[in-house]
C-alpha cells in the first residue's frame, strides 16, 4: 500500500511547525501573565541594564503603556492562554500521529486534527483581537515619543508619521493573525473534507470486527 498522498502529508507537517510554535508561545505567555506584576518589573529592571539614554526612555514608554493595556486582560488571557496550549497539543499530536500511526488509526487522528485546527483558529482570533487593541495603544504611544526615536531622517514628517504609526501597529498585528488563525483554519477545513477522509481510510484498510 502506497503512503499517504503529498498534500497530506504537507498538511500535516505544516499542522505540527505551527501548532509548535503557536503552543510554545501561548504557553510562554501564560507563564508570563500568571505572574503579571512581577514580570512588569523584571522587564522595566532588565531594560535599564541593558539600555540607555533615550533608547531606555522609549522602551520604558512602550512597556508601560503594554503593561497597561494587558493589565485588566492579564486574567482572562492566562485561561486563553491555557486553552490555545492545549488545542494546540491536540493539532501538534494527531498530526504527528497521522504521519506516523504507531498502530493508531489514521481517520480518528484526522478528526481530532480538523476539530482541534478549528478551535485553535477560533482562539487565536480572539487573542489577535486583544493583540491589535495593545497594539494601538502602543502605536498612540511610539507617535507621541518621535523625538525619542534614534536617526530618524531628519526630513521626516513626525504629524505624517504619528498619524500612521497606531495603523501600522495594528496592521502588523492584524495580518499576523490572519497568517497563523488563517492557516488553522484551512488546515482544519482542509483535514474534515471528503476527499482526506477518503485517501485516509483507504491507509487504514477495513475495520477490524
């Protein structure tokens, strides 16, 4: 019997790098939010070793106004942070074990993954919503401390710029999240349609009675 088709198995690896990487950030941010207060002065702490003059200032501005925004979040985020962890543990499982069964049967990893995939997006959509308001708030931030930012061309427009600079921060962070929520989602679509669950079932060959 031939393996699994190519697109499947491109499927499932993309499924496993970015329910790695999208975990080990959730998980990292969890850790992070749990222990909000003190995480808030470790970094302002670590900021002024590291950095000087107005470099330092800037930084500081931009974490505090972070800190700020994420404060009355940091609860409510810490349970989504929990649950994108583990949806993507699931995603990160079943595709491994798609690709490599050890025994298991394919088509029940497949619905595990299409399921998992589709939560994953949902959450991820929901922390890319609370990701962009930061953001703004940061950009509003980084406008009004342009006389801060190191060799910045000296024919530049600061009104031009501050006006732009809360819209880029929140499109950065916008098509961020349709990248990674995006991709969760068609991998999800992708691993409930027909056509997969057929080229599946053919790997795992008849049911045993």
């Amino acid at each position: 019997m031939k393996g699994l088709p190519g697109g499947i198995r491109f499927a499932a690896m993309v499924g496993m790098v970015f329910s790695a990487f999208t975990g080990w950030s959730a998980l990292r941010e969890a850790f992070t939010l749990a222990r909000f207060f003190e995480s808030r002065s470790l970094t302002l702490e670590q900021a002024e070793s590291a950095l000087k003059g107005e470099t330092l200032e800037l930084y500081r501005r931009l974490m505090e106004t972070y800190f700020a925004a994420m404060e009355p979040l940091h609860e409510p985020r810490v349970v989504l942070m929990a649950l994108l962890t583990v949806t993507c543990s699931f995603v990160f499982v079943a595709s491994g074990r798609l690709l490599r069964p050890y025994g298991l049967r394919r088509d029940g990893m497949r619905r595990v993954l299409g399921r998992a995939a589709i939560l994953t997006a949902v959450l991820r959509t929901i922390d890319g919503a609370q990701l962009a308001a930061v953001a703004r708030r940061m950009g509003s931030t980084m406008a009004a401390s342009l006389d801060l930012v190191p060799n910045l061309p000296p024919d530049t427009s600061a009104t031009e710029v501050g006006q732009a600079l809360p819209g880029v921060f929140v499109g950065g962070s916008v098509i961020f999240t349709l990248l990674v929520a995006g991709t969760f989602a068609i991998l999800g679509q992708y691993f409930r349609s027909e056509s997969v669950r057929e080229a599946v079932a053919v790997q795992d060959g008849p049911q045993e009675e």
